[in-house]
C-alpha cells in the first residue's frame, strides 16, 4: 500500500477505502434521521385521526405506525453508528500504522519533529481525520432531514416550506462566516499541544542528563512556558467554537422561532389542523440539530483538514538514504573511499581491511560526522565514490549494506528490555559468545552491578543507566551483530580511562577474526591500539601509519594529544 502524498488524500482515503461500509451505515444513519423528522408527524396523525376523530381503530393503527418510526430509526440509529464507528477506528488504526511504518522505514526519514510531535501525528491527528468518516454520514443523514421536511411541508402549507427553503442556507451563510476563524485557531493549537507534547517527551527521554549538570529548573520553566501557550491556544479555540455554536444556536432559533410563529397564525386561522401544528412545532424543534450540524460542518471539516495536511507533510519526507538495487558479492566486502569530498571533506581516500583496526583522527567534529554519514549511506559524496567491495554504496539494497556495514554512531537507541535483550536482541548469541561481547566492550561491570544481572530491566532508550553505561552497551550490542566491517564514532567518549584502555585491547582482540573495524576518534588510547591511523585534518588526509609513527609530526601530536 503507498502512503498518501498530500492532504486530500489523507483525508479522501478514509471514505475510499471504506465504500462497501458506508454504503450500508450511511443509508442507516439517514433513516435515523428522518425517523427522528417523522416522530413529530405521526403525533400529529395520532391527534387528527386519532383523538381528534375519537374513533379508536385509527388511534390505534396511528399508535402502531408511531411505534414502527421509534423502531425504525431506534434501529437504523444503532447498526449505523456501529458500522460507521467501524470505519473511523480501522481509519485510525490506519493511520497510525502510516505514521509508525513512515518512522521504522529502514531507510529512514529526513524530519527535525521532535518524538513527543510525531505521536501527536498518531493519535490526535489520526483521530480528526478518521473522524470525517462519521461526519460526512451525519451531514449527509442531517441534509436528508432537512429537504424530506421541507418536502413535506410543502404538503402541509406552501408559505412555511418555502420559509424553510429560503431561510436554512441563509441561517448556515451566516454561521460559516465564522468558521475559517475557527479553524485557523484549531490548527494553531494542533501545532501547539504538539510541540508540547514532543518537548515533554525529549525532558523525559533527557532528564538524567539535565540531573546531571543541575538544568531541571531551566528545562521545567522553558516546558511551562511552552504549555502554558497551548493552553491559551486551546482556550481561544474552545472560546470561538463556543462563538460558532452561541451563534449558530441564536440564529437556528430565530428562524425556527419565526417558523412556529407563522404556523401558530395559520392554525389560528384554520389554515392547519391542530395535529398539523403539532407536526410543524415538533418539526422546527427537530431542524435545531441538523442546523446546528451543518453549521459546524466547515469548521469540523478544517479541523480534520489541518490532521490531514500535517499528517501529509509528514509522509512526504523524505528518505535519509537512498536505496539501490545490487548486493555485493563475497560474505567479507571491503569498506573503500576514493578521493570523497563532502561537506567539510575535501579529498579523503581509505580501505578497510579484515582483521584489522583502523582508525581516523579528524581534527574537525563535523567533518567527522559528514564521514560518519557517508559510511552509513545516509549521504553521498559530491565528488569521489563509497564502494562495498566492487559495488557503489548507493546502489546496494538496504538489507545488503546492512549485511555488510554497521555504523555505531556517537549517540545510539537503546531499546526497552533487559541488558541481555539490549545486548543480544534475538537471542542468537552463545553463552560463550555473550561473554566474550561482554568483556570486549567493558559492559561486563554494567551487568554486575546488578542483582539481576542480565536480566536486570533497562528503561526505553537507556534511561535508566548513566551515560558511560549506555555507550557500552551500545558498543557491545554492536560487537554481538559481527558485521564484515564495524564503524565506531567515539565510543569511549563516556568511560574512564582504565576502561577505555580495556575497550581498546578488547576491541582489537575480538574483531581480530570478525571482520574490519573503522573508529573514528580522537582517542590517543583507541588510536595506540589501532594497526593504522589516517589523520585528517582540514578536510583532507594529512598522514597514514601508526600512532606512534605520526607522533613524530607536531600538528598530528597537538591535535591527539590536548
């Protein structure tokens, strides 16, 4: 199934996918209505051929024909509803779905939304769109409602159906002058309960972190500050819909007033019976709701436009990485790099070999992230090439340059589980093997200081652990999937120095017989440990060799070195 591209087709689909459906609710729905329209005229027959006539065999077969109406519609009200609730939950079922498969789309999304705005997407969002399934029954079922009593007034007196004719689009003119105002402010404050939403969920994710360097009370006001604007957003939007719904109930009520006025002036004058009247004054109590309805409509049809658009946006972002369709061939494809320039990087040229630990000494962090993304495939250089063995890195499938690389970078997910399902998610490891993952990424100490051990709980995303804590068990997470080549940015950035020493030698140690490493750091101690060093340094490769070889260059030493 494709994603929706834009906003009408986010919000038409929920009536496409679902014909056969509405088809059966919406016809309910309808006779609900118009059975709701009839209770008044079967009074009236009850009173003129019934009380009225004082003969008792009309009054009961108009008893019976108002009993089949309040069973009818009572019915038709029931299955209808049911079969349109329905389509609005599998809509919005849908819809979530849309949101989530956009999110866990293996070659990612290319969206700055914080997490807290992408769930508002799945959930608020989902829900006005999905909504329009139920509307457009209910408007439908009210426009029905409207045109049947006019019809028959029209048998009852000509004068009060052209009334109504004549003055129910004008009685709707008037109340959706008011509605592109509150829609404007329903999509204002869609945006502002999310954004609020997305920063609570980033405090939450961040709060250790902000424990850590005494932020929480800057974090808790720039929150408060954020909240309090979608709480007065959602205030001046409650307020206009109160205006939209005072002015709606005011004018339905004048119109509807002047109608039973005029009929109670043609019953006095004989011109309509009395079960007449009763008909026409139970009628025009009856069109307050579906004018209320349709007076809405265009302000509750904007809202779940606003969904509709933001969820639209949303899908249309693009990938991070573009797929191709070779794999390479060989089960130990090698990492090369030939004279790439992107971004800060100029002209940097590299091969990964098996059994090897390399590692790249930039001078500048955001040409290491540029090298970090290259290698990842979530860019591709302006000049130069990425190859996986003989193939370009943009032309392999995206399960094949998983297969062959794994990039580990800085900041990594943690899942929720436990340590043992954060280190070895689908179970694959040997004890044996398990704990030789364990002590190559020092996360071995992780694990006994816990009663629990392995099975000791682990928050979503990590939050229960420390930093330092986190970034082993990412390491070791990264070691337990044994890819042809593993790339590591900074993965010692967090540990003590005796530890960083015993991640060094275990790294070296366990990717021996694995596959090739690249780590990318400015580590003296990982780039001691490392068989090769690349420096670079303004973009470009400044020296090759080992740690101690290009100790011997002051630039390379001030720079590993401070």
């Amino acid at each position: 199934m494709h994603s929706p591209r834009s906003a009408r087709q986010v919000l038409l689909g929920p009536l496409t996918r679902n014909g056969r459906l509405l088809a059966r609710a919406y016809p309910l729905i309808a006779l609900w209505q118009l059975g709701e329209a009839a209770v008044p005229v079967m009074i009236g027959v009850v009173i003129d051929q019934g009380v009225d006539s004082g003969e008792v065999t009309p009054f009961l077969l108009s008893l019976l024909g108002l009993s089949a109406v309040f069973l009818a519609f009572s019915l038709s009200y029931r299955f209808g509803g049911r079969i349109a609730l329905r389509a609005q939950q599998d809509e919005s079922h849908r819809l979530r779905l849309e949101v989530a498969r956009h999110v866990l789309d293996p070659r990612g999304v290319d969206d700055d939304r914080l997490s807290g705005e992408t769930l508002s997407l799945a959930t608020a969002d989902a829900d006005k769109v999905s909504f329009l399934v139920r509307q457009v029954g209910f408007t439908l079922a009210s426009l029905a409602a409207v045109i049947v009593t006019a019809l028959y007034l029209f048998t009852v007196d000509v004068t009060l159906a052209v009334l109504i004719l004549l003055g129910l689009p004008l009685t709707i003119a008037i109340s959706q002058a008011v509605s592109p105002m509150v829609a404007r402010r329903t999509e204002r404050e869609q945006a502002a309960i999310a954004g609020a939403a997305g920063l609570a969920g980033d405090l939450v994710q961040g709060i250790r972190p902000l424990k850590g360097i005494g932020a929480e009370d800057v974090a808790s006001r720039r929150y408060a500050r954020v909240s309090l604007a979608a709480q007065r957003s959602g205030i001046v939007t409650a307020r206009s819909w109160g205006y939209l719904s005072g002015l709606t109930t005011v004018i339905a009520g004048l119109f509807l007033a002047l109608v039973a006025w005029v009929a109670g002036t043609k019953a006095l004058d004989g011109e309509l019976s009395l079960g007449q009247l009763i008909a026409v004054v139970g009628l025009t109590q009856f069109l307050a709701e579906p004018i209320n309805a349709l007076g809405d409509l265009s302000a509750q049809a904007a809202a779940s436009w606003a969904s509709a658009r933001r969820i639209a946006d949303f899908l249309a972002t693009e990938p991070q990485v573009i797929e191709g369709e070779l794999v390479p061939p060989g089960d130990r494809p090698q990492v090369l790099l030939v004279g790439v320039g992107s971004g800060p990087l100029k002209d940097v040229s590299l091969t990964s070999r098996t059994g090897e630990l390399l590692a790249v000494a930039v001078d500048d962090p955001a040409a290491a992230d540029e090298l970090v993304a290259l290698l990842a495939g979530a860019k591709h250089p302006h000049v130069g090439h990425v190859w996986i063995g003989e193939t370009p890195l943009e032309e392999l499938t995206i399960a094949a340059r998983r297969r062959a690389v794994l990039v580990m970078p800085h900041e990594t997910y943690l899942p929720e589980g436990t340590l043992r399902s954060v280190v070895d998610p689908v179970g694959q490891l040997s004890p044996e093997r398990l704990e030789q993952v364990l002590a190559a990424s020092a996360a071995e100490d992780v694990v006994a200081l816990h009663a629990a051990g392995l099975d000791h709980a682990v928050r979503a995303r990590g939050s229960s652990l420390s930093g330092g804590q986190r970034q082993r068990l990412s390491l070791a997470r990264a070691l337990a999937a044994d890819p042809p080549v593993l790339v590591l940015h900074d993965p010692t950035s967090a540990v003590d120095a005796v530890t960083e020493q015993r991640v060094a030698a275990g790294l070296r140690k366990l990717r021996q017989e694995s596959g090739a490493t690249i780590v990318i750091t400015s580590s003296p101690t990982l780039l001691a440990a490392a068989d090769r060093v690349i420096w670079i340094r303004d973009g470009r490769v400044l020296g090759r060799g080992t740690h101690a070889d290009l100790l011997a260059e002051d630039a390379y030493r001030a720079a590993v070195l401070r």
